[in-house]
C-alpha cells in the first residue's frame, strides 16, 4: 500500500472521529498504528484528546445551561410576584392618599369648629378679648376737686365696678407705646359720662378749645403722683384710665394714657410723647410754646404730673431732650412664652403666643438661635408667617441643633412684617457637649 493511500485513510479516520463528536472513544485500526509514522501516531493522539475534552466541556455547559434556565424560571416567577405585589401596594396607596386627603379636609373643618367653639366658650366665660364682661349694679365711687382758672371745680364719679375688675385682670403689655393702653375700648362708653361732666364746665365758663383741653389736663394734674415701685411693687405697671380713677392717681405715663383717653374722643388730634424716663402728651392745636413735629404736624408738649402747666409749657428738666412720638392707634402687642426639651443635640422648642394688643398682628413670625458670647449666631430658624387676631393665643414649634461644645444660651423673638423684635426672652448660658 503506497503513503498517499495512507494519509487518505489517516484523514478518513480523522474526520470520521470529529463527524463523531458524541462517542467517547475513537477506533483506529491496529495495522494503522504498525505503518503510520510515530508523527502521525502523536497528532491521533492529539486529535483524540482534544475531542475527549471537548465532549466533557460540552457535557459540563450543557449542564450550566441547564442551570441558568431553571434560575431563570424561578427568577421569572419571582418577577411575576413582585409585580402583583407592587401593583396590589400601588392600588393600596392611592387608596390610602385619597383617605388622607379626605382626613385633612375633615381636620382643616375640625380646627375651623374647633376656633370658633373656642371663642364662644370664652364669651361665655367671660375672659374673650374684647367681650364686655357681664353687667352689675356695683360701682365705686370717687370724690374729686381741682383748680382751674381761678375757681375750685368738683364733681363725683361712680366707676363700674366690674370694668375695673377687668382692667386690673388683665395682663400689662410689654410695650412703651402705651396708646395700646388708650385705644382699648371697653371703657369708651364709660369715659364719655366724664367728658359730660366737663363740657357743662366749658359752657358755664364759655371756654375756647384750649381752655377746655387745660380744664381737662387741671383735673388729671390734681392726681396725687404715685411711682409703680411704691403703688403696685412693679418698677413698670402702666395703668388703664379707670384705675388711674379708681385708685387716685399714678405716675407719668398713667396720667398720660388718662389725658389722651379723655382728649381723643374730643376730635383732637393727641399723640403720646416719650422723653428719657418720661411720657406726656401732644396736642395738635393753635397754640405757643414746645412742640414736636411729626410726619409734618406740630404737637404742644401737655405735662400730666403737677399742678400749673397748660399746654405748650415744658418743664425745664425735659427742655432740649429728644421724644419719640405714637400716635393713638390701634396696635398689636405680641407677647411670648416658650419651654424646650434636648433629646441629644436636638432641641425641640415650643413657644405659645399672644396678641395682647388692640389690632390683629399681620405676619407675624418665631426667630429662634443660640447665642454665644460676643454676639455670634448659631443655628438660627424661624417659623412661617402667621396672623393673630386681638386677643388671640396660637402655640408654634420648631426644631433646632444644638452647637457643639460652645457657651451658649437659647434666645427667641417675635418679630413683626418688618422685623422688628415685639417680645423675646432667652435662657440661661449654659455649655455644650
């Protein structure tokens, strides 16, 4: 047999073992292995081995491929679940979401009926702001005489006593504009009787605008003076105009809220005047002497305390000082009060407010911060803007961090529309951790 005829056979054998890719074992014919070079014997070999390694890779992915798609049957499922449930839960929250909306119409509703019960307890009981308190027949009577214009002029007065129980109830607002003090009307009515009283005055003697206004200050000028510390044990108790009748007097910016609550309902034009550790009144009116001049109208300096002074004339220890000027408006007088809990360094402050004033607080807001020496400012947050009406209390909290490791103190303000602080009050220094 001639070597082509064997190197047909040996390429027979060869692709009749790769054609069997499936069988384990490759035959080769004995008398194959006598004749064939031993090259041709190793690359057999070769051939062989390779095939046996690919028929156990093949059995072996086979195998893994097998494994893939059962994970991927158990995956898909798993997949099939997940999408039930996050459609169950998508159904359950739009159901939750219109439960919620419809909680909070029913809370908005709630707090709405909530205000308004409120303020019906507090007519009823008596302590609503700007609610006259019930009537009685009690009154207090006050005996009075004072000098003017040469003559001794008298009169009594029968004071209701229980407006000024409610007066001498109410909590003294912390504000140096005291036409807060004047504007409040409750007593209106009851001061118009007085008025009556010196207009019979007036036309007995004839008198002119500015006799009247003098005749009027004569009497207020005739109250004994009495200083807070000594009267009530307060070194500032500013009084409403009945109990400066009622109890005989007071000091300078009692006398004052007293003459511009009787002026004002005049139709004069009156403001209150506030010198360094004084208050006396101003007077829009044709006359001589010291004045100030605000928003381009000139107001005669009226002195309350001592006897003699008409307007215009000013005392010589207040001549030369600067004065600040309120008008006789209603206003609004927040006050505040505030406690905070530490949890860690998270402080949670809570801070009750009330407008204790004669006009509804407009945007108003909470500023909160920690202090520390020198001025310097950590942390600071404020609240949303909220509205007070007069007499009105609402409870706002927030939340701050607390510095670390520093001296400090909590300090929180009200602040009005335009920033300006109408009540703060602050906490003790204390270190940090």
């Amino acid at each position: 047999m001639s070597l082509k005829l064997y190197a047909l056979l040996l390429i027979g054998v060869v692709v009749g073992g790769c054609v069997g890719y499936g069988v384990s074992l490759v035959y080769t014919p004995p008398f194959l292995e006598d004749v064939l070079p031993n090259n041709y014997k190793t690359m057999l070999d070769e051939i062989t081995q390779l095939h046996l390694n690919l028929s156990s890779r093949h059995e072996a992915l086979t195998s893994e491929l097998e494994d893939l798609r059962g994970e991927y049957d158990d995956l898909d499922v798993d997949h099939q679940d997940l999408e039930e449930d996050y459609s169950t839960l998508s159904e359950a929250l739009a159901g939750l979401t219109e439960e919620h909306d419809a909680l909070t119409v029913t809370l908005n509703e709630t707090l709405e009926e909530y205000d308004s019960l409120l303020m019906q307890y507090l007519i009823v009981t008596g302590s609503a702001p700007l609610t006259p308190q019930p009537l009685s027949n009690d009154t207090i009577r006050r005996d009075f005489a004072w000098v003017y214009g040469g003559k001794t002029w008298a009169f009594s007065l029968y004071i209701p006593e229980h407006l000024y129980l409610y007066y001498g109830n109410k909590t003294r607002v912390p504000t140096e504009d005291y036409s807060v003090y004047v504007t409040h009307p409750y007593d209106d009515e009851y001061l118009s009787t007085i008025l009556e009283e010196f207009d019979e005055i007036v036309l007995e003697e004839d008198y002119d605008e500015n006799q009247r206004i003098n005749l009027i200050v004569a009497f207020i000028q005739s109250l004994p003076y009495a200083a807070d510390d000594v009267s009530t044990g307060f070194d500032e108790y500013p009084r409403y105009p009945l109990e400066t009748l009622v109890e005989g007097g007071g000091d300078c910016e009692d006398t004052s809220i007293l003459a511009s609550a009787l002026l004002d309902p005049l139709g004069f034009d009156v403001v209150l005047i506030s010198l360094p550790g004084h208050v006396a009144v101003g007077v829009a009116v044709d006359a001589y002497g010291a004045y100030w001049l605000h928003e381009g109208t000139q107001y005669f300096y009226v002195e309350t305390t001592g006897e003699g002074w008409e307007i215009g004339e000013l005392p010589e220890a207040h001549q030369g000082e600067s004065a600040i000027i309120y008008p006789l408006l209603p206003v609004p007088v927040c006050t505040l009060s505030w406690t905070a809990s530490t949890l860690g360094h998270e402080v949670t402050l809570v801070a009750d407010v009330q407008n204790l004033g004669t006009a509804e607080a407009r945007g108003v807001k909470i500023y909160a911060f920690f202090e520390g020496e020198g001025g310097v400012i950590w942390n600071p947050v404020e609240s949303t803007l909220f509205d007070l009406a007069v007499g009105e209390e609402t409870t706002i909290m927030l939340e701050l961090d607390e510095p670390r490791n520093v001296h400090t103190r909590l300090v929180v303000h009200v602040l009005d529309p335009w920033g300006d602080v109408m009540d703060e009050s602050h906490s003790v220094w204390y270190d940090t951790d």
